[in-house]
C-alpha cells in the first residue's frame, strides 16, 4: 500500500514539473528583446561603447543583458582565435553604437594591438536576434547591398545611412 502511494506521488510530482516546465518554456524570456512598437534605440558614445574583457558595468550601460552577455561571449570567442594567452586577454575589442531593444545591434569588432600578441583586424557587425538568441547576422568591411538589409529587416537608426542598390551607394531608410 505504501508504495502504491508513493508510485502516486512520484507520478504527481513528475507531471506537475512536467505542466512548470511547459508554462516556462511558452513564456517570455526574461531580459528578450522588446517587441514591435516598443522598442527603444540607446546610442553608445567614447569610453562606454567599447567593451573589452573583463567585461565591466561601465561598459554598454542600459544593454540588455542578452546583449551584454552574447558580447561577452563574442569577446572570449576573439581571445580563444587569439591562443587564449594572458598577452592577448585586452586585444578583443567589441564597440556598440547603437542598440534597438526589439533586437537590433551595430558596431565593430576588432582585436587591438598587444606585445607578446599577433593581432589585426576588424569589420563592421550588425547583430540581430534570430530564433531567440543574438546572431551576427552581417559582418563587413563595405557597404552592404539594400536587398541583404531589407531581407534581414535590419532598421536604418541602428547606423545604416546607405547600402547599395545595384552598383550605385544610395541612402538607407527602413523602420
């Protein structure tokens, strides 16, 4: 009889953690991005814009913390590329310009040089999320094609002023 009700309430505990979890896994995530109509764009200037490792609350202020912790994961990805050295933990270099909190992020990232540390390099990125995670969705070094922009949804007041149309640079403006 005992484990008969024991057996019950196992039974009861697995489907009641079962229903919690669903619930969990069809709500919003805490810290996602905004959606449409409530998003806000913060613009990122000098000292605050630049985030290096370790990656301190000075840097990026007001950026979800998605968004902090996907360019933190960017910084260690570039230190990892790098050998992962003590010489080369400062050379990552992410800069954040302008953020849209439904999802939408530009800026550059670069690895600084360091003695003791092969480094170079840099491109311009737009990050968006995608599937409920930050992506770096374009990463160049030259003006992206308007259809690429528009394809992705990529808002113009993140930084996007122009892009080119065919073979000429024309102005960008997409909501």
């Amino acid at each position: 009889m005992a484990a008969t009700r024991r057996a019950q309430l196992l039974l009861l505990t697995a489907l009641a953690l079962l229903l919690v979890g669903t619930c969990l896994a069809l709500s919003p995530a805490t810290g996602s991005p905004a959606r449409d109509g409530d998003a806000t764009l913060i613009k990122f200037h000098g000292a605050e814009s630049k985030a290096v490792l370790p990656l301190t609350a000075d840097m990026i202020p007001g950026a979800p913390a998605d968004f902090r912790a996907f360019v933190k994961r960017q910084l260690h990805d570039l230190w990892d590329d790098l050998g992962h050295t003590q010489a080369c933990k400062t050379a990552p270099l992410v800069t954040v310009y302008a953020l849209r909190t439904d999802g939408f992020a530009m800026g550059a990232v670069n690895t600084r040089p360091r003695p003791h540390c092969a480094t170079g390099g840099g491109y311009v990125a737009i990050w968006a999320v995608r599937h409920g995670a930050w992506k770096e969705v374009i990463a160049t070094q030259d003006v992206i094609k308007c259809a690429r922009l528009e394809r992705l949804d990529i808002p113009s007041e993140i930084g996007v002023d122009e892009c080119y149309q065919g073979l000429e640079v024309v102005p960008y403006d997409h909501p």
